[in-house]
C-alpha cells in the first residue's frame, strides 16, 4: 500500500468517525464473547459429571477423572491411610480387638502396665453350726446367739441378715411368715456373729427367740439397721487390688521387589491390596493373643533382649459358667446363664457374648419365648450383632471363629465393654524401610507396628462360658 493511498484512507476515516467507532465496538464484543464461551466450556469441562453405562457401569463425561467422581461412582476403588483403615478391615473377624479400639486407648509409658480395680464387698456365706431352737425360761431377756459362718468378717455390727429358706414367724411370734427369717448382727469377735433373731419365734412368752437353722444355710448381708441416737456406724473401707499386664509388640513386614511392581499384571493387585491382606492377618493374630495370650517375659539369647508377651482376657474374667459340651441348650440353661452373667456384679445391663460356632449354634436352636426373646440386629463399634433380651439384661450374640480355630467351639466368652480396657505403649504406625539405599535388597517394604494390651477392670463384670 502506497502512501497516496494510506492518506485516502485516513481521510475517509476522519469523515465517518461513528461508523468506524461502531464497527470497533462490535469486534470488542465479539472478541469478549468469544472468551467467556471458551472459559465456561473449560469450567464444565473442570467439573465432568457421572452417566450410567449399559450394565450399570458408571462414565465420566464433560471433565476428567477426579478423586471426588472416583469415590462417588466406585467407593471402594480409592484406599484410605493404613492408619485409618486399620479399624474398618473385617471387623466381624476380630470384634474384640475391634471394640477394644472403638472404646479409646490409655498411653502406657511402659511395656509393663499395672492396674488397679475394685472388687465388691461380698454378700453371702454358709452357716457353719447348726443352730438349735430356743429353749428360754419365762421371764428371760430376749435371746442373743453366737453363730459361725464360713466368712465371719463380711459381717459388721448393725448389719441385717437374711436367712434363706427359713421362715420367719409374724409379730404374734406363733404363725409362720412366708417371709424368711432376719437376724441383726450386735457384735463380730474371734468365736463367731454375736446376733439377734428380728422375726423369730416366741417360747415361753420370751420373744425373739431362734428357730432350729441347719449347717449350710445361705446368709445374706442386708442393708445396716442404726438406733435413733446413733452418730456412727462401723467403718466400711475398701482398697483395689493391684494387677500386672505385659504389651506386646506386633509387627508385619510388606515387601514387594521393583520388578514386581513394574511388571504387567492381569489384575490391579498393588503395594495397597498386599497391605490390607497383611493388617487383617495382624488383627487376627492380635485377637487370639489378646484373648488367650499368657504374660510372660522371656529372655531371647539370641537377640540379647527380652520378649514381652500378654495375657489374654479369657483368664482374667472373674466368673465362670459350665455348659456340657453334649447337651442341648434349652430355654432354662439360657436362663441361668443369662442370671449368671447379669447378676452378682455392678455392672451394666448390657452385655457381648462371644463364642464358638457349636456355642452360637445351640443358642440358634433355642425356641424363644416371651422369658427370652430374640430382638432386631444391633450395630454397634462397627459391627452387627444379635440381640437377646430377658428379664436379667440383654446380650449382644456374635460368633468368632477364633474360638473355632484354637479347639472352643463350645465355648465363649461374656464381656461387659464398660470394663475394659486397652493400653497402648506404641500406637498403630507404619514405616516406609528404604531397603535399597541401605544395600539389603531391591524392594518396596513397609513395616506395621503397635505395642498394646487388653485388661478387664471389673472381672466379675465378665464371664467365660466353659464345656471342660
């Protein structure tokens, strides 16, 4: 273009300035337009969005593979930390160390964990003498008596005793009472319970006086019975018991060589894939020894260290109930199991039965009545238990074939989850080993660890269930 014709040019621009100024405009918001489009396409594209495939399958259209859309259309595709799903593997397969875990964990600073718990003051004995009827002349003082039991010091002055399965009398002292007969307690020294009789019979116009009570009789240790004047009473005290657990240390190596890893493989079977394997093969190793485990220290002469081993919860349950391997259950036996679990201890109304696979089969067998009743399936810590309910508390009913795998299937176990408690002196951690530049071997490793125990605080709030 000559200059004759650039300066035609711009005076014909100058002489249609609104045309040109208008035409200037719209290429603005042309070009304007233009990149909006663009950019709401890039933001949908961004996003991407979920369609159904022919059999269900799930696709990605309008964006690309995010985790988000992953765990939307495949929620178990993506695998969470170790840590994490430590709790989550199989927890029906190991329920005690699952609820040990949901329940929280004490940091122990020591291999070695010592624990203190309360018992309760004890309730009953047996009469060790018969004791004869009265034989009063008229006119004597109400009658006292020094009786022997097999556990003379439960018994403390302005205690009240109830006498099983011998009847009282009424207050004309000559008709029996459907009641049974009560006794205070005046004084407790080496020769014996110096007592009273509350609701005996009278003899020769002498009241109070004793019925004939036969060797063996259950005596019961009633609430105390105090005077109008009285500002004391005998001193109740009570001191826990102390006692002793061992952590253990568990451990599970994962390897897998480079070649492996680079290697085509006809399934997705990864470092993650091994590693879940290995946590659940840990967790049922960890629940055989945190039941039946033994506490012991031994000394490893080829280490040159000591080992630490724990005790498990099967021995430290404070109760213990027989059911014949070759019997049936019927409702009766489950009633008295039931009554034995609940009753005897503080604790609470609900419990978790554990057991065998012959245990849970007669329990299966049972025709439930309205005594016993079979309820809905209960969730709970992460896993579905069976509920039965009666009069006494209800139990949670759940199989574990770990029973099966050490020779108990007729046995079981009876947990209050108030009452225990698990101890940690190395929380569960994994850690990457760098085998290669350490020169050892060309391989991917990871190693899980966890120092722990289990205790039961209460025992007699727990009870085993035993056929030998």
């Amino acid at each position: 273009m000559n200059i004759t014709s650039i300066t035609k040019a711009m005076r014909w621009m100058r002489s249609h300035k609104k045309l040109v100024l208008f035409v200037i405009i719209m290429i603005l918001i042309g070009v304007l337009a233009s990149c909006v489009g663009s950019d709401s396409a890039g933001a949908t594209m961004a996003v991407g969005m979920l369609i159904a495939g022919v059999e269900d399958g799930q696709h990605v259209v309008d964006g690309p593979l995010t985790t988000d859309l992953t765990r939307e259309g495949s929620p178990n595709l993506l695998l969470n930390e170790i840590d994490q799903q430590i709790v989550k593997i199989r927890p029906m397969s190991t329920p005690i160390d699952q609820i040990s875990r949901y329940g929280g964990s004490k940091h122990s600073g020591s291999m070695v964990v010592d624990y203190y718990s309360v018992d309760t003051k004890l309730t009953k004995t047996k009469l060790t003498t018969a004791v004869s009827e009265s034989n009063p002349e008229t006119g004597d003082d109400t009658p006292t008596l020094v009786i022997t039991t097999g556990n003379n010091e439960i018994f403390d002055p302005t205690d009240t005793i109830l006498v099983q399965n011998t009847p009282g009398y009424e207050a004309d002292g000559t008709t029996e009472s459907s009641q049974d007969l009560v006794l205070y307690v005046l004084d407790r020294d080496i020769n014996g319970v110096t007592v009273m009789a509350v609701n005996g019979p009278t003899i020769n116009g002498v009241k109070g006086c004793f019925p004939e009570i036969s060797t063996g009789t259950t005596l019961v240790r009633m609430g105390r019975a105090a005077s109008e004047l009285d500002v004391q009473s005998p001193q109740f005290e009570s001191l826990p018991k102390k006692s002793r657990n061992l952590c253990q240390i568990f451990k599970m190596q994962v390897e897998q060589s480079t070649l492996q890893r680079l290697s085509n493989k006809e399934v997705g079977w990864t470092m993650s894939d091994q590693e879940e394997a290995a946590v659940y093969d840990m967790r049922m190793g960890m629940e055989k020894s945190f039941l039946f485990g033994a506490a012991r220290q031994l000394w490893d002469a080829t280490k040159k260290e000591y080992v630490y081993f724990t005790g498990g919860i099967w021995n430290q349950a404070g109760k213990e109930y027989y059911l014949e391997a070759s019997a049936e259950l019927d409702e009766s036996k489950m009633v008295e199991l039931m009554r034995d679990a609940f009753t005897g201890n503080t604790g609470s109304k609900r419990k978790i039965l554990i057991g065998g696979s012959r245990l849970i089969s007669k329990i299966c067998k049972l025709d439930y009545t309205r005594v016993i009743t079979a309820g809905q399936h209960v969730s709970k810590w992460g896993i579905d238990f069976t509920e039965l309910r009666s009069k006494f508390g209800c139990l949670y009913v759940l199989l574990s074939e770990v029973f099966d795998e050490v020779g108990m299937s007729n046995e079981g176990i009876v947990i209050d989850p108030e009452y225990i408690q698990k101890y940690t002196h190395i929380p569960f951690s994994t850690e990457q080993l760098n085998l290669k530049k350490s020169g050892v071997r060309n391989v991917d490793a990871l190693v899980m660890t966890e120092a722990s125990c289990l205790v039961l605080r209460y025992p007699k709030a727990h009870m085993r269930i035993t056929s030998r």
